[in-house]
C-alpha cells in the first residue's frame, strides 16, 4: 500500500485524531507484510507521544470501528504477554 493510499484510507473513517494517527503507525510498522503487529501499549504510548490511557482508549475505538482486531498473548504460566494487533 502507498502512502497516498494509507493516507486517504485514514482520512475515510470517523475517528479522532489520536486513533487514526495510531492506526496509520500501525500500518507502518506493520510493513504490509503481515498485517499483525506485536507491541505493548507502553511501547506504542511513548512512539506516539500519548499517554497510555489515551492509547488503550483509542486502540478500543478502532477495534469497535472494526479496524483492527485486538489478540491477547499469555506466557504458558499465564503471564501477559504484548498484544497482538491484526490490521484489517
């Protein structure tokens, strides 16, 4: 996908501005490849600048708005693991 594509991709859903700068992020880091992403929100909180409340929050958005889909991931104790984030 070019940018101009992911850009207008973007643009096309009502959202505010933190989640689509959330999901245009995960596009990118996602290559294109295999639209999954692992990542905690810690992490994706601090490369985008936003608290991690606000992230959390506007990772549900997209999740709601059918975007995205959020996998939890566990250790074989039962421990959290990152997310796994699969772009649709």
């Amino acid at each position: 996908m070019n940018d101009l594509t992911r850009y207008k991709l973007c643009a096309g859903f009502h959202a505010p501005a933190a989640a689509k700068l959330l999901y245009c992020y995960l596009l990118d880091i996602s290559g294109g490849r295999h639209n999954s992403v692992v990542i905690s929100v810690k992490n994706l909180a601090k490369d985008m600048g936003l608290s991690r409340s606000a992230t959390s929050r506007n990772l549900h958005r997209l999740e709601n708005l059918g975007m995205i889909g959020i996998v939890p991931r566990y250790t074989e104790d039962g421990g959290r693991l990152s997310n796994q984030y699969t772009l649709k």
